[in-house]
C-alpha cells in the first residue's frame, strides 16, 4: 500500500491502556496497515493511569512499550485533546 494512503488514526489513552488492544493496534501499524498517532501526552495518559492501577508495576517497566512506540515513529506534537 502506498504510505501516501494508508489511513491514519489518533490512538487515544484509552485504547493504548488495554494491553491486548495496544498491542493489535501496534502490530497493525507495523505491518503498515494503517498510520498510528497520538501525543506524548496520550502516552503519558495511560501510562500514568496503569500505575495508578497496577501498584505492582514500577515506571521502568514501560519503557519498552515507550521504546517500541518510538519505533513507529508516529507521535504528533499536541496536548492531545
């Protein structure tokens, strides 16, 4: 598919938070199905919420889905609203 038009969709927080739809939503944005975006600021969003959900899980720990995110190459600068 030509990258000039594959769709493009905005990832809100509240789609990245649910581990097994981040994870489709990821794996189909590297395979190029469609472009993901979203703000540090969505990422900030749901990873501040996680923790708040999951005391047993440090900041540290979400580094490789901040780092895998980077990959794709697809945040916008914005305030994500």
């Amino acid at each position: 598919m030509n990258p000039q038009s594959r769709p493009r969709a905005l990832l809100d927080a509240n789609v990245l938070y649910p581990a097994p739809l981040r994870d489709l939503l990821m794996w189909l944005g590297v395979t190029r199905s469609y472009e993901p975006r979203w703000s540090d600021a969505i990422f900030e969003e749901w990873s501040r919420n996680l923790l708040l959900n999951r005391p047993d899980l440090r900041p540290e720990q979400l580094e490789y889905t901040y780092t895998g995110s980077k990959v794709l190459e697809r945040t916008f600068s914005g305030t994500g609203r």
